[in-house]
C-alpha cells in the first residue's frame, strides 16, 4: 500500500493516480476542504482520509507531500514505523524506468508538459506527471512527461534524458537567498540532464547556464538556434514558419494565440525535431492539445466571463489580466487574486501591486493554506491591500459572493494556486 501525506496536491495526486494505474493500492490523507485535485481521486476510488496519524500502518510505503514538516504528527509516525520518500525523491526513482522529459521553469511549465505529453503521445506510448493533478501511466510506457518543480532545489533529484526550460524568474523567496542562488538551482538540474537541453533563449538568465550535454536555444528571433517567423495570428489561432540552423523546416497552424504559448509550443517542436518526429504529425496532433486545469479556463455563466488561472507570482498576474483585457475589451476587468506564501507576497509586493492595478477592480483574499506562514513571514492580505488603495479584502463566504455579483456581465478573473474556485461557485449561485 502506497499511503500519500497531502494527497490532494497537484503533484501527489498525480504520482497517487499513476501508481493506480500500475496496479498498486493507494491511498492518502488531506484536509477535508475541497480541492480540485481530489475529483479524480474519487472516480478512481482512491481512498482520501482526513488527518490523523492512526491513519499509518507499519507495512505502508509512505509518500510525504512537500507542505508537510517533519514535526506534522503523521510525518512523524510515518519515520517512526514506515519505509518514507519525500514526493520528489520517489518522483526522482520513478522516472529511471522511462525515457523522461523534465520541463521547468518559472512560468509556463504546467502548459508546456502539456503540450509536451499531447505531442509525444501521437508518435510513442507517454506516461504524464502534470502539476494540475493529472496523472497516467500504462505497464508499457515508453516516455515520461514531468512538470519538475524547482522548490526547494527538488528537481536537483532528477536525470531526466531531455529538459525544455522556459524561463528562470526568481520564485519560492522563502528559500533561495537570491537570484543567483534560485540560478544555481537551475545549473544543478541541467548538469543532471543525459542527453539535450532545450531552452527559452529570449530569457537572459538562460542563456547563462553553462550546459554540459547537447543545447539549443527556441525563441521569438533569429539568434535562437529554433525560432518562429512569419507569424499570422486572429483571434482563436496563429500560422508561423519555424525556422533551423536558417532553414525552413515547417509551416505551423495551431489553435494557440499569444507570445507566451508560442514559446511554450515552440519548446515542444524543438524537440519533436531533435527527435526526428514527422511536422505534419506533430501539427496534428497538437491541434487536439486541451489545456490544463486551471489555467486560464474561461467559462461564460450567463452573461458574465468567470475566468480561472494558478496565477500566483505578480508575472503571472499581469499576464493573465492582460489576456483578459485583450480578449474582452468592452468588459470591465475584475480581478481576485488569492495568495499563496506570505514570504512571496512581501518580496514581490510593489510588482503584485502594479499588476493588479491592470484591473478595473481589485479584490484580495487572505492566506489560508497550510504552508503560507512556514517562514515565519507573519503579514496578513493587509499589507498587500494597504499598498493598493483601491483595493477590496474579500470574504469567502457568501457576503463574498454577494459583492463579486453586483459585477454581473463583466469579466471575474479570479487568480490563486490554492482553492479560490471555491468562491467563484459561490458567485455562480448567487447569480
């Protein structure tokens, strides 16, 4: 029995359903509050119990989600009785039996191993790890897709045969000292890397690490080794020329719109290309790419655009409020934006503030995960809403909900990695 400590995670879940998928028992615990991960959990009948270290059996192999401290009384019993990973150490064994693809990076990576499985998919049978909570795997998988999460340096746990990073933006300032610090993270898991590395070149900080293995460089301009030209977009797609060592290697029209998924996509071909993949197949195949959870899902409720994104770094923010602005120019913008990690919020506050001040409308909601204090950051949502003066603190609850609906008929860009849809239900029925 494989018991997972926070198995709603979005990567717990994931590694939970793919060692579903290979016949094994599992099962795990977590707070009894809904999260988006746990849906399919349920429909795989995996067992989720609330906490409590009863729960541990001596002849369980126990997997411990990365918020959890080694004083959390399950942790603690776990040590104490069972054979215990880490999620990244497991995560780092597991990948040996594939040919693995890792994708970091400080952005886009969720997208970009989504891509990458939906790609890979159409020529070779592709096992996935994806930080929405998606998970698979069959007994004769050939590839492995992993979305590989620089916190804490654990993607330094990982050899992956190839890497696509796409970009390197200091994050997670409760631990790295600095930016060359979070850079040197990147440097220990590119001289992991057996055979390419693929990576973002229009991003300064990638183009300084030195890497051992084979590399090339994908971008918007010609000094990439892979770059795009020729670029017709509209509203819902974009043809472009992708060009090689000078050399036109294909025309591409795909249903994605917007710098930052070209790049992404532009990742993926470069290595479909390294890997000898036929363009035309590739194109096919990517014209069926659904994207993942949580990552700018539009739904139209009614007349009103409920808009829900993982944002939570101030990059992610802008982009996201930008995308909505241009989407839909004749509504107003109304932006909730739920944090995660105080020690994040008080190192980033002035860019957080210049990028929700984009909106027409600024809601703010407090900290409420498990992990957002373990600095010991003590702040409160406060501090973030005293910077912006025309700023709302947000209740989610149904006076919450009440104050999001007088904006029917508007856009409702509701941003948060943590459980934020929760209040954007919440709004749809009071509408």
């Amino acid at each position: 029995m494989y018991y997972f400590i926070g198995i709603k995670g979005t990567g717990m879940a994931a590694l939970a359903l793919m060692l579903h998928d290979l016949g094994h028992e599992v099962c795990g615990s977590d707070l009894d509050n809904h999260f988006f991960t746990e849906d399919e959990l349920v429909r795989n009948d995996i067992p989720i119990l609330s906490f409590n270290q009863d729960n541990i059996k001596p002849e369980y192999t126990v997997i411990i989600g990365n918020a959890f401290l080694e004083d959390f009384p399950e942790v603690k019993r776990a040590r104490q009785l069972c054979r215990c990973y880490r999620y990244h150490e497991f995560l780092g064994e597991f990948m040996k039996d594939y040919k693995t693809v890792s994708i970091c990076g400080s952005h886009g990576k969720t997208t970009t191993t989504t891509l990458c499985k939906t790609m890979l998919s159409k020529f070779k049978k592709t096992a996935y790890l994806i930080g929405d909570g998606e998970g698979f795997v069959e007994k004769d998988s050939e590839y492995l897709c992993v979305e590989s999460d620089e916190f804490r340096r654990h993607f330094a746990c990982y050899h992956p045969e190839y890497a696509i990073i796409t970009n390197i933006e200091i994050d997670h300032v409760d631990y790295f000292k600095d930016e060359d610090d979070y850079f040197n993270a990147y440097q220990e898991f590119v001289n992991n890397v057996k055979e390419v590395v693929f990576y973002y070149g229009g991003d300064p900080w990638c183009r300084k690490l030195d890497i051992p293995v084979k590399s090339y460089s994908f971008g918007l301009t010609e000094d990439n080794d892979y770059f795009i030209d020729n670029v017709v977009s509209t509203a819902d797609s974009s043809s472009f020329d992708l060009i090689h060592d000078g050399e036109l290697i294909y025309h591409y029209s795909l249903p994605f719109v917007g710098d930052h998924l070209l790049i992404d996509v532009l990742g993926v071909i470069s290595l479909a290309d390294y890997l000898g993949f036929d363009h035309s197949k590739v194109e096919e195949a990517l014209q069926h790419f659904v994207g993942p959870k949580r990552r700018y899902v539009v739904e139209e409720y009614g007349d009103t655009i409920f808009v829900d994104d993982y944002a939570h770094h101030p990059t992610e923010v802008k982009v996201t409020i930008e995308a909505s602005r241009k989407r839909y120019p004749d509504r107003k913008i109304i932006a909730i934006f739920k944090p995660h990690r105080a020690s994040r919020v008080k190192y980033f506050a002035e860019d957080f503030k210049n990028a929700l001040e984009l909106a027409d409308e600024i809601y703010l909601i407090d900290f409420t995960s498990i992990d957002d204090k373990q600095d010991g950051t003590d702040i409160d949502i406060t501090y973030l809403a005293d910077m912006i003066g025309r700023s709302h603190i947000l209740s989610e609850d149904e006076e919450g909900a009440r104050q999001l609906a007088q904006y029917k008929g508007e856009c409702l860009v509701f941003m948060s990695s943590k459980d934020i849809y929760n209040i954007a239900n919440m709004v749809k029925n009071y509408l």
